[in-house]
C-alpha cells in the first residue's frame, strides 16, 4: 500500500514537472547552427515562439480595401462534427479566426454567431478562461459597438493563448495557431480579386512565410508522439512553396508562386474543416 | 479501515497536485496581470505577442516573434527587481544565402544540319549530319540559407533607453534573449517581455458602427 502510495506521489510529480517545463529544452537544441550571436549559452533556457494574431492581417486586409464574403468562413454548423481534442483545438483556432474577421470587418450578427460557436469549442477544451462570462456579457452589452467587438474579439484571442500557454497544454497550442493561422491566409488569399505581386494583401500573404516557420518551431518543440505529423508535413509542404520566394529578384512573388501556395493552403484547410 | 486512510491520501495527494498547479497556473498567470513598468507603456497595444513567464538566476529566455512591415513597435523587457540586473537584447535574425559549387557538369550538345525546310539532313549511311558541336558548362550549386544574428539594441549598451522602438520597413522575424544574472536559485520571479504594435488609424476603420456597401453577405 505504501509502495502504490509512493508510486503515485512519483507520478505525479513527474506530470507535474513535465506539464511546468513544456517551454524549456536542453540549451544545445536552441543554438542556431549557422548563427554567430545565439551562441551564449546558461544553465537553463526558455525559448517561446510567437506569432501575431490573425487579427492583424484581417486589418491590412479590411485597409486594402476587400469586401467581406462569408462564403470564406467555415460554418457554424459543422461544430459537432469535431469530436477529437485535435480536431477541436484545430477548429478552435479556426473559427476564432472567423470571429476575427467578422469582427474587423463590422458584421456584428456574423460576430455574435462566431463567439458563440467559438466558445463552445473552447468549453469542450476547457479554456473557459478565455471565454468566460464576462466576456459574454461584454458580448452582448456592445452588440452594436464594432469597435468594442473587436477589442473583446482580440481579448479573447489573446486570453485563450495565454492560458494554452500557462496550462503547458503544448500539444494543442500549435494547433490551435496552425487553424487560426491557415484560416487567416485562406481568407487572405480569396481577398485577392486579381493577382498583383504589388497588391497590399499579395504582399502581406508573401509576409506569411515568417509565421509559418515560427509555427513550424512550435511544432519542433513538441515530442514526436504528439507532433501531428500529418499536419506538420503538410506545414514543410507549404513552407518549400514559400521558401523559392527568397530567390526572386524582380518582383516578391509570380502568378504561378502565388497560386502554388493558394492551392496548398485551401488543400490544408479543406482537410482541417472536414 | 486500511481502505478508507489509502482513500484519505489519495485525496490529500490529489489535493496538494490539484493546489501545485493552481499555483503553477497562476504564477504565469500573476506575471501576465504584473505590470512592471507602466511608464513604458505607452498607447501600443501588447496583445498580440508579449510573453509572461517565471525565471529564476542563471536562466536565458528567448521569444521568437514576428514584426509586420511598416507598423511601430516597442519592445521592452520588464522583471521583478528581486532578479536583480537582467540584461536583455533585441536581435534579428539576417537571412543569409550562402552558395558553393557543388559540381561542374560538362554536356556536349550537337547541332545537326537541316535543309531549307527544315528537316534534319542525313548522310549516306543514314545518320545525321553534323554541323557543330557546343560544349554547355553547367555549374550545380549548393545552397544553404543561413540566419546571422543582428543586435539591434542592448539594454546594457543603451542605460538611457527604457525600450526599443522600431517600424521595420518589411515584415522581419525577431528575438529578445533575457538573461537573468545568478543568484539564489531557489527564487524565481517574473520577466516579461512586452512587444507593443501602435494601433495605426485605420483607414476604414474610423466611424463606429459603419459597415462598408458592397460586403458579400
């Protein structure tokens, strides 16, 4: 008895310590092998990857001037569809998305709609935290205040990383990102009327390539069993159609570069939402 | 009787997990809600990429992050006083390319005579006419894209300077290194690394409420 006593304090010290340390490696997995600053190098180092919310480019998209279509969102009625912790967080960063761009765009009906089915992923993966009451209740108190909307859009946002990060719950972060970020691009992508490499939003869809080698970092840090490999390889996929933008010279991107990476992308997010 | 005192520490060990992690939870969490230097804070907006997190002395830090092109950033580093002189850095990593030959190929490439019309002509024994013959060179490279890092600010080259402000004039990848200097191990306290993004006036963006015509509903 004593024994099976000891074996569970053990156990769960040994989840405890693995669930506190999911943002700390071993310090020579985070020397850059080509760089000649990131060689300092202490006992103990934490490396945190981060992207900018799908918020921001929702804005550069709303400055550029694209319309609205909510033929790009994925539908409310496809929630219960999503019945595994992977396909949930997924989803979860997908239709947060969504919520985003309704809210920066101003259609606050589409808004409520998003939140609604946005916290309902959320409270199956227990991230109350970051949509919790208060925030209905702001919800409902600015439903006709766009801009209010859009701060409790971005509030949530950034509360439920923060607290996937806080909770070690690392498996499902990159996930969540991988959908926010791939329904981000998607729409971006089909708020393109026409190709020009000039276009504003052609050229913040080229500006993706930087998020997504952070995502792939994230990925990195994840252990092999839980990596998604799957997903993951479809992220190198679109990453070496990203990387042949580096050796352009005349223009940031060709048609044909552009449609690549159009393709790859609406091909990720197909199977994400299915 | 020996059942019900197993069942009593499973409950108690439970409880004491279950209260670790709470304190673990809110320990980041409290260095979330800890504002450390508010002066520095400005009208930026620190959602999007700020990082909170507990270090102890003698750790390193690192947060990898993405800076738009042409938006004003600030970037600051703000720790809890008991960690003493925490010197950090903002550095970008420069792609480099870097190319070697990696073989030289040499192809002969015959050029064969055609006549007025264009076919190819043959000789007697059926076979082909040449006409000439061109050596082609062909140079396979290798090539490997490198990151070398920049300093773009040191806070201990920079004592005047609370933070470090930066409109990137294309969209760059980012990263503050914290360095905590040793101390008693046993403590730990929060270092937060705060990336602003100056809310620009959007363009659309300035009646409340207004919804632009041509929206596809």
């Amino acid at each position: 008895m004593k024994i099976n006593y000891l074996k569970l304090l053990l156990f769960s010290s040994i989840s405890l310590a693995m669930c506190s340390c999911n943002n700390t490696t071993p310090p020579s997995e985070n020397i850059l092998e080509d760089s000649t600053e990131t060689k300092e190098v202490s006992e103990l180092q934490k490396s945190i990857v981060k992207i900018p919310s799908p918020i921001e480019l929702f804005s550069f998209i709303y400055d550029a001037n694209a319309k609205f279509n909510k033929e790009n969102l994925n539908s409310i009625d496809k929630v219960s569809k999503y019945n595994t912790k992977q396909k949930q967080a997924l989803n979860l960063g997908i239709y947060a998305s969504d919520l985003g761009y309704c809210t920066v765009f101003k259609h606050n009906k589409e808004t409520f709609s998003y939140f609604s089915v946005t916290k309902k992923m959320a409270d199956n993966l227990g991230l109350t935290e970051g949509f919790d009451k208060k925030i209905v209740n702001r919800i409902d108190q600015n439903m006709s205040n766009s801009d209010s909307l859009y701060q409790i859009s971005n509030d949530s946002y950034s509360t439920a990383i923060s607290f996937l990060e806080q909770q070690g719950q690392g498996n499902l972060l990159p996930l969540m990102i991988t959908g926010s970020w791939i329904e981000s691009v998607n729409i971006a992508i089909k708020s393109v009327d026409k190709f020009d490499a000039n276009n504003e939003i052609v050229i913040r869809i080229t500006d993706q390539a930087l998020l997504l080698e952070n995502i792939l970092e994230m990925y990195k840090s994840m252990g092999e069993d839980t990596k998604e490999a799957d997903i993951y390889n479809k992220l190198l996929n679109l990453q070496q159609s990203f990387d042949k933008l580096y050796d352009n010279t005349d223009q940031i991107i060709t048609k044909r570069q552009f449609d690549e990476i159009s393709s790859k992308v609406k091909a990720i997010r197909a199977q994400l939402i299915s | 009787m020996k059942s019900k005192i197993y069942m009593k520490k499973i409950v108690i060990t439970l409880a004491v997990i279950f209260c670790n992690l709470l304190v673990f939870i809110q320990t980041n969490a409290q260095c979330e809600k800890e504002k450390f230097c508010k002066e520095n804070l400005g009208d930026y907006d620190y959602r999007s990429q700020s990082s909170f997190a507990e270090l102890s002395p003698g750790d390193t830090s690192s947060v990898n992050f993405v800076l738009y092109g042409n938006q004003r950033y600030r970037i600051f580093v703000c720790s809890d006083p008991e960690l003493g002189d925490v010197s950090w850095k903002v550095v970008r990593p420069e792609r480099v390319t870097k190319r070697s030959i990696a073989s030289i190929k040499k192809d002969t490439a015959v050029i064969y005579q055609v006549n007025e019309t264009g076919d190819y002509i043959t000789d007697e024994s059926g076979n082909l006419v040449v006409k000439s013959k061109k050596v082609n060179v062909d140079t396979l490279w290798n090539t490997q894209r490198v990151a070398v890092d920049k300093v773009m600010f040191d806070n201990k080259k920079n004592s005047d300077k609370m933070f470090f402000e930066v409109t990137p004039k294309k969209t760059e990848r980012y990263i503050v290194r914290v360095s905590i200097p040793d101390g008693d191990p046993n403590f730990a306290g929060c270092s937060n690394v705060y990336i602003g993004k100056l809310p620009i006036e959007s363009k659309n963006f300035s009646k409340q409420g207004h919804q632009r015509t041509g929206d596809t509903h």
